[in-house]
C-alpha cells in the first residue's frame, strides 16, 4: 500500500514537471502541427449533443464570427503591418480566437471564407488537451495544451473505445476560463479581466464557478454509451444569447411624489442591481459594449418626453452620459487615413446614462482596439451583487397635459457601438439592440 501511495505521488509530482516544462502563452506558438488534434466531426460521432450544443455556441465561432473577422483583419493585422511593435500582439489574438492556428503558427490565418483548421475556433480537443495554466495565472492564453491519445475532463475513472480519459483538476478551476477571458495588453493595460472580477467578487467566496452558469449540469449522457450522470451543458451561455442577457439587472423605480404641479419639478430614481452576473457586466470586450438606460415620460395626451440623468460629479463621469461628440479616431492608424475625425462615440440618446469603462489610446480618445490601448477610463460598470442608484430631476415642460403621467425606463444593451459597427460595415446582427429590461412608474400632475 505504502509503495502503491509513493508511486502515485512520484507519478503526479513527475507530470507536474512535465506540465510545467511544456510552452505556454506566446512560447507555444509554432510548437504543433494542426494533425496533433482530432477535428470536431470525430467528437460529434460518440458526442452528438455536446457537439451540437458547441457547434452553435461562440466557442465554435470564435474566428469565423463576423465581428470578430472584421475586427482582425480589418483593424489588427492592417496595424500590426503599419507598426510591427504591434505584431506579436495581433498574432496573440489567435491563442484564444484560432489557437490551433497559433499553435501551428499558421499567421494571421487563411480568412475564414477558405475553410482552413482555423475555422474550428475553440475546438473540442484543443479544451480537452488542456493539462494546466501556467503559474496558476491565467492571462494571455497560458493554458498549457498536450494534444495526444489522452483528453482530459473533470470526472475521474471514465472510459471510452476512442480515446484515454484522464480526471484533470484544472476543469474544476475557473483559471481554465480565465487563460482567455484575462487579457493583458502590450502596454500592460487589463483590456479583460472577467475572471479576475469573478475572483474579486462574492461568488467566487461561495465557490460558485464560472462553470456553473455558462455551462450548467443537467442529467443526461456525456456520449452514446456513457451512464446516466449529470452532464455540463457545453452551451456557454453568454453575452451572444439574449435569454442569458435579460434580466440580468433587476430594475425597480419610483417618484418621490405622487402628484406634481404642473409647475413642479418630478424626482425619480431608479435602482440597478446586478442580480446574476458573477462578473461586472458589461463584461469581457468592454471596448465594444454599451449599456444604457432611456428614460422616457409619456403624459395623458400621448406626448413623449426624453428625461436626461443626472449628474454625480464624479471623475471621468463625461464618458457616461451619452453626448454626440467622436471618437475612435485610431483607426487612422489602422486604415493609413488621413484627417480622420472620428465616429460618434456612443450612439444612443444624448443625456442617456452608459455603464461602461472606456478605453483611450496615445492621445487619450476613446478607443475600441484594445491592443492599441494606453490607459482605462472610470470603471462606472455594475458589479456582481451591486446596486447603482441613478436619478432623474424633471421640471414639468409648459405643454404637459394634466393628469397621469408614465415615466419608463429601459436598460438597453449593444454588443458593438452603433456608429462604429456602421462605419466598418460589420452586420447589423452585432449592434441590435437587446432589451435587458424595463419598468414603470405613475405620478398625477395637477393644476
């Protein structure tokens, strides 16, 4: 028994070197051949749900996806070419968005329309190669991938006819999600850090895991032959399904009074908790995101009115209240333009209240491309478990009808800046609004 114990210790302790030993992050590049990993059609024979559930998650199109295709070989590679400091950056974004193709060192990679293995974006075998992080510090794709006959999971002593399976305890661990989903910038900038927000927030003190919500377990089999056992759903819920991004932030709302003057001023005040997100939402590409509330009167008549928040004076707040002044004049450096003067910075109702944290370049204008970032702006992002109190101070307008008056807010959410998804041409799919939520409030105006 005492012999059996210290071999498996040896055992363990050996393959912890071996791990360790093995490139990781921007050493990794150029160190495998895309034949080193099995294709997802192979998977799909034995998995057919979780392939299917994949197939139509981001995982899957991590490089194809339009956005993200514009955005590389529109905007990184045009740059990296006019300023190779930018180089290894651009060929970063591959490690977590085409690693095979990183690994291969197959860069920048074909473009999608001719179907190369890069295509496969986040594929079945490159997770399930996955032995360690480096250092226990998840960021810049520094998972440690050892592609072979050994795909490794979070269940001990399961068997299959295709392959070996082998319990690793780093799926049990949210710094496999945050090898991509932290991101360290050539300037040293933080452009995402979702699983650090986790790890600073109240979940992760409760142990519930990124895992938990973005691949939930339900009963099932994990493939055709498999026993019945709870499965982790391989969905990844996120930003892209709107079911995942409503209601996500509880409103509530009130006005102090119920009956104004027709003279009067109304006070209303809104409350914003992050009532599911274990991370700050918006989250991950903050860059690209916009979150916004509207707020909107409609009195007895029919008459609509645009009611703008007010202001809390804090530093950088200018960046949270929507204006119609430009930014993103940075592209230049990508596009080789000359005299460009920017795009409209957020595109949404001027006086309407943003929960984002902006990103600047050299010449502190906003920015999307994150590599291109020097410095982040105020965080005014809504974290896990956090209330954001916003208020709306409105003087009765002279053509107010008498009687009641419904004032509705509605927290909008963007996956890219309208203005800039025009202007690049990227498909309108990518800027559609999703409505995260919406509620009500009455008050009477009299004479």
């Amino acid at each position: 028994m005492y012999k059996k114990l210290l071999f498996i210790l040896l055992l363990s302790f050996t393959f912890g070197q071996e791990k360790e030993a093995l490139p990781a992050g921007e050493h990794a590049k150029n160190t495998k051949k895309y034949s080193q990993y099995e294709k997802p059609e192979v998977c799909q024979s034995c998995h057919t749900d979780i392939y299917q559930q994949w197939k139509r998650a981001m995982m899957s199109q991590s490089f194809t996806h339009h956005w993200d295709e514009i955005e590389y070989f529109d905007l990184a590679v045009p740059h990296a070419k006019n300023d190779p400091n930018f180089k290894e950056a651009v060929d970063g974004c591959n490690g977590c968005h085409a690693p095979l193709s990183y690994l291969a060192g197959d860069l920048p990679p074909p473009r999608p329309e001719e179907g190369s293995r890069a295509n496969e974006g986040v594929s079945c075998d490159l997770c399930h190669s996955i032995v360690g992080v480096k250092n226990n510090d998840p960021v810049n794709f520094n998972y440690i991938s050892s592609p072979g006959r050994i795909k490794y999971g979070a269940k001990p002593g399961l068997e299959s006819p295709h392959h070996v399976t082998e319990y690793n305890p780093i799926y049990e661990k949210t710094e496999l999600c945050g090898s991509c989903h932290n991101e360290r910038n050539p300037f040293g900038v933080w452009v995402k850090s979702t699983q650090k927000e986790w790890e600073e927030g109240p979940y992760s003190q409760e142990s519930v895991k990124c895992f938990d919500c973005h691949m939930p377990g339900a009963i099932g089999r994990s493939a055709s032959m498999a026993k019945i056992d709870t499965v982790a759903q391989h969905v990844f819920l996120g930003a892209h399904k709107p079911a995942k991004l409503r209601g996500a932030i509880e409103l509530s709302m009130h006005c102090r009074e119920s009956e104004i003057p027709y003279d009067g001023t109304a006070l209303i005040q809104i409350e914003l908790f992050n009532a599911k997100a274990g991370h700050k939402i918006p989250t991950g590409s903050v860059e690209d995101r916009i979150l916004w509330l509207h707020v909107e009167a409609r009195d007895s008549k029919g008459n609509t009115y645009h009611l703008k928040v007010d202001e809390k004076g804090f530093e950088g707040e200018k960046y949270t209240i929507a204006s119609d002044e430009l930014a993103y004049q940075d592209f230049s450096d990508a596009l080789g333009l000359e005299d460009f003067e920017g795009v409209a910075r957020d595109g949404v109702p001027v006086g309407d209240r943003i929960f984002r944290m902006p990103y600047f370049d050299q010449n502190g204008n906003m920015t999307i491309m994150q590599w291109n970032t020097r410095e982040l702006g105020v965080d005014y992002r809504i974290g896990p478990r956090e209330t954001k109190i916003e208020t709306y101070s409105w003087p009765m307008p002279r053509d107010i009808a008498f009687g009641e008056v419904e004032v509705t807010a509605t927290l909008n959410y963007q996956k890219l800046v309208k203005p800039v998804a025009e202007y690049l041409d990227v498909p309108e799919e990518e800027s559609e609004i999703t409505v995260m939520n919406k509620v009500s409030t009455e008050f009477e105006v009299y004479e």
